[in-house]
C-alpha cells in the first residue's frame, strides 16, 4: 500500500501569501505613478508601471477567484508574476560576472514553469505519503512528521489539527494552513483501521 496525497493551502494562507506577493508590485506602481507625475519619464518610469499594474491586476483577479477555485491548468498570476520577474531581471542585467539578475531569471523560469503545470515544486515539501510501514506528513520545507502504524494508537483530525494516540500520549500537529484535511482524516482512519484489522487476524492465526 503506498499513497501520496498532494496538500492544498487553505484559502486564508493563500490570501496572506498574495498580500505578500502583492506588496512589491504596489511599491512598483507607485514608483512608476510618482515618477511620472514628477516629470522624470524614462523607460524605467513604464517598466514600474507595466509591471505593478499587471501584477495587481492580476493579483485581485486571483483574491476574488481563491474561495470558489479548483486548480486550472494554467495558473494566470503565477504566469504574469514570472513574465514581470524576468522582465525586471532583463532590467538589471550587466555584462559580466555572476549577479543577482541569474537568480531573478532563474525564479521566473521556475514560476513560469510552475504556472504552466510542468513542474510543481511546492508538492514536494506539502504532501502525506501513506504505506503499510506508516505515513509521513510534510505541511512546509521545514515541517515534517513521520509515524510508523506500530506507534499509533488511535488519530483523528479536529478543527484543523491532527491528533494521534501513541502509547507515550497524545501528539497535536496544526493543519491550519492546509484546506484538505477531509481527505487526509479520511485516508488516515481507513489505512490505520485497515493495518490494525490485519494485525489483529495475525494475532488470531497464531498457534495457541
């Protein structure tokens, strides 16, 4: 038996995340608009104008769409933010040596890349893998929880937390940022309903 289910965010973290990404591309306009006002026009003025605004436009299109979305195969902001990153790094690049404009090229390749559903990196550090050995629950690059079924007694999931039962006490992790956890409480009950019934017929098979 081997399962992997791939973790969603929750909407309230995705928001958070986009305010985040959407700071930047404010600063931009603003830079752009403030400059132009000014009287200093230059290419620079358009490039911060251009790049604000199609991320912010774009950036309050995926706000309104988060609450009713399933995952598209094209992700549009995702796509429009690493076109506008590329285009800054364009901006900023000199002839010479290694520079911050190879890492900026680098990230927009991988957003573009994320964005048109060829890669997805993110699946890699979200995810719960389920096996007749146990499961491994990975909700972030740095968050990371493994148990082997041997060390489960019981587990359920409450209000955006995951509680497990060991014969050393209770174990709480939060899931508050992830939207899945319907799916993840029902493939955990069953797999660990599943191996304990199967320890229990070996058990019985036993020679007295």
């Amino acid at each position: 038996m081997r399962r992997v289910i791939k973790l969603e965010l929750s909407a309230n973290r995705k928001k958070i995340l986009l305010i985040n990404d959407l700071v930047p591309a404010v600063v931009l306009l603003i830079t752009g608009v403030n400059s132009l006002t000014a009287g200093t026009v230059n290419s620079l003025t358009f490039i911060n104008l251009l790049s604000g605004g199609l991320v912010v436009i774009f950036g309050l299109r995926e706000w309104h769409s988060l609450k009713r979305r399933e995952r598209q195969k094209i992700e549009w902001y995702d796509l429009v933010s690493g076109i506008v990153l590329m285009l800054n790094a364009a901006t900023m690049y000199k002839p010479g040596g290694f520079q911050p404009a190879h890492l900026y090229f680098t990230a927009s390749v991988i957003i573009i890349l994320k964005a048109l559903s060829i890669i997805e990196p993110i699946s890699l550090f979200r995810r719960l893998t389920i096996s007749n050995i146990g499961f491994t629950l990975k909700t972030g690059p740095f968050s990371w929880y493994h148990f082997s079924w041997d060390e489960v007694v019981n587990l359920d999931i409450r209000d955006h937390v995951l509680n497990i039962t060991t014969p050393k006490g209770q174990r709480r992790i939060s899931l508050k940022k992830i939207a899945d956890t319907e799916e993840m409480n029902s493939a955990l009950t069953s797999s660990l309903r599943m191996i304990q019934s199967a320890t229990m017929r070996d058990s019985s098979s036993l020679p007295a």
